[in-house]
C-alpha cells in the first residue's frame, strides 16, 4: 500500500508531538508543513526529510501531494482552517477540542459532507489500544450496570504565561483544552447526559481556571468530572459497575495500564507496554478511514463529536465561560 502522505497546518508544540509519534508506524510521511510565515515553516520543516515548507496555508492544502491535513493552530482557528482544507478536497484530522462550539462543529461536519472528503476528530483518546481493551470491557458485562463514572484532569499550567491558555482571545480556560478529556471520556462510557449541574473557578482575566461538573442519566447514573490549571491531579477515571469497577492510571486519556476490580475483590490487570506518545494511532485510523472512502470513523462519529460539544457548550453557558470573538 502506498505511503499516506500528511501536511501539518500549524507549528506547534502538538504538531511537535504528533510528526514524531508518527516516525514509530510504517506507511506514514509528513510531505508539507504550512506555516503563517515560511520563516517558522522552514524551521518546522528542517528535521522532516523531504518536507516542503509553506508560509501560507492556502499553499499547504493545494499540494496535490498531500493526503490529508493535520490542523494543530488554536482553538479559535480549528473551524476556518478545517474548512479551508476540507475545501480544497483534503480530509482533515482535527486537534481537539474540535471547535469552540456545536455550532462551529457542525458548520465543519456539513462542509466534509458538502466536498465528500473525511474529516475526524483528533481526540486521540479513543483511538488507542487500551480504550479498545474499554470498549471489551464494556462489551463483556463484566462490570454489571454501570452507575458512575469519575474522570479528573488537572495540571500545574496557569503560572507558566501559555497564552492559550490565560487569554480569552484564544479561547483560554481549563475547559476546552483540559476538560475536554474527562468530559469526552463521560460520554464514551455514558452517553450524553440527561442533565448537568457544574461549576468554576474564574480567572481575573475571565477564563475558568477550575471547573467541575455533574453529569446525571435518566437510568439513575452519575458522572463526576473536574478539570484545572491549576495543580496536578491524579489525572485517573473510574468507571463503577454493579459487580466490578474499571480503575485506568495515570494519565488515564494516554495509553496507561488499568485494571477490573470485581465486587468480591479479583483482579484482572491490563498492564501498559505501549510505546510512543499515542498520536500516531488516529494517524492511522485516518488513513483507513480516507482509504475506505468514509467520511468519518466510528471510533469518534460525527455525532459523539457533537454531543461532546454539545455537552461543552452547556457548561460554558452554565459557568459563564465566552469569548470575545463570539459577540
């Protein structure tokens, strides 16, 4: 099979991650970078043989040998470039959180089902080996009804001036790029909740430093998820089940080890031996995905992409959470 061809839409630190990630899997090249200048472009590029380095990126999605694009720039900018390289026929796998809101997330969905070109959402997460163990887990009924779920994600970031983070022009807070995590994880193992109750802690600059939420369920189940800049947390889920509950370690949303714990006390480990970041496996759904001539993955459809959103937006309105751009 032919090598599967990535341009990178954006230098940062992700982006970083992401290229080197993709050096552990065969069958997979970066062939472009697009850069708002080609000095940071040609930067970029210099540790990529054979990349070519764009200063624009409406150059970027013309390169007829790109396959798809990977869009890494800010929270605010995933919509318009997602858009400008779904119009240019290139599929897109999208950083995440996927949009600043449902609505932006939807305008992206009908622009890859408008130029019939794949587009995926790049909560990295679900597309690891230990969520497919979850998702046998679950399958299997081993952990019996399921009546709550605890997800927290907590680093010490807000001292360290990310500018993403701390201003609200770049849709700064530990909601959209911490708690998407937790939130995201809720709905994997839940659902969309029939209701929630949160709350936050707001920054002087007016983002939310601190924010958790309760998540309830129509058949009686709970989720508690927390999110911060703040200080580190344990960063663990729980899902708890009438017969045996699922512990998944630190960093629950990286490729960690977890364990089932039954109600009369036996435990069955899945310990980690994954190596590398773990970017690298959306890269590959990607792949099958544009390979197969789908528009998305049922690993994240469209439609747990708009509910998580959906989920998001709520709690923004619930906390007071907005950002300048959007009045």
């Amino acid at each position: 099979m032919s090598n599967f061809r990535w341009g990178i839409l954006g230098t940062g630190g992700i982006a970083s991650a992401f290229v080197n990630d993709l050096k552990l899997v065969e069958g997979h090249s970066v062939t472009a970078i697009g850069s708002r200048s080609q000095e940071k472009a040609e930067e970029f590029a210099r540790s990529i043989p054979g990349a070519r380095a764009y200063g624009s990126y409406q150059d970027l999605v013309r390169d007829k040998d790109v396959d798809a694009i990977y869009v890494s720039t800010p929270h605010p900018f995933h919509k318009e470039h997602t858009m400008l390289a779904l119009n240019a026929a290139k599929p897109v796998l999208c950083e995440k959180p996927f949009a600043i809101s449902a609505h932006e997330a939807q305008e992206m969905i009908d622009a890859a089902t408008t130029n019939k070109v794949a587009l995926l959402e790049a909560m990295w997460t679900r597309y690891l080996p230990h969520i497919a163990q979850v998702r046998q887990i679950l399958r299997s009924g081993v952990l019996g009804r399921i009546y709550s779920v605890e997800a927290d994600h907590g680093q010490r970031l807000v001292d360290r001036n990310i500018q993403r983070l701390v201003d609200p022009a770049l849709a700064g807070g530990a909601l959209l790029d911490l708690g998407i995590y937790p939130v995201s994880f809720a709905h994997f193992i839940l659902g969309a909740p029939e209701k929630i109750t949160s709350s936050s802690v707001m920054t002087d600059r007016g983002v939310d430093e601190q924010t958790s939420a309760i998540f309830d369920y129509a058949d009686g189940a709970q989720a508690v998820i927390t999110t911060n800049m703040i200080a580190r947390t344990p960063c663990r889920a729980v899902v708890s089940g009438l017969l045996a509950r699922l512990e998944i370690d630190s960093v629950f949303y990286n490729p960690a080890a977890m364990r089932v714990i039954t109600s009369d006390g036996q435990i069955t480990e899945y310990p980690n031996s994954y190596i590398g970041h773990g970017l690298r496996e959306q890269a590959i759904e990607m792949a099958r995905v544009v390979r197969s001539e789908l528009l998305e993955s049922p690993l994240m459809p469209w439609s747990e992409t708009m509910a998580v959103m959906q989920t998001m937006d709520q709690i923004r309105r619930q906390i007071g959470l907005s950002y300048p751009f959007e009045n």
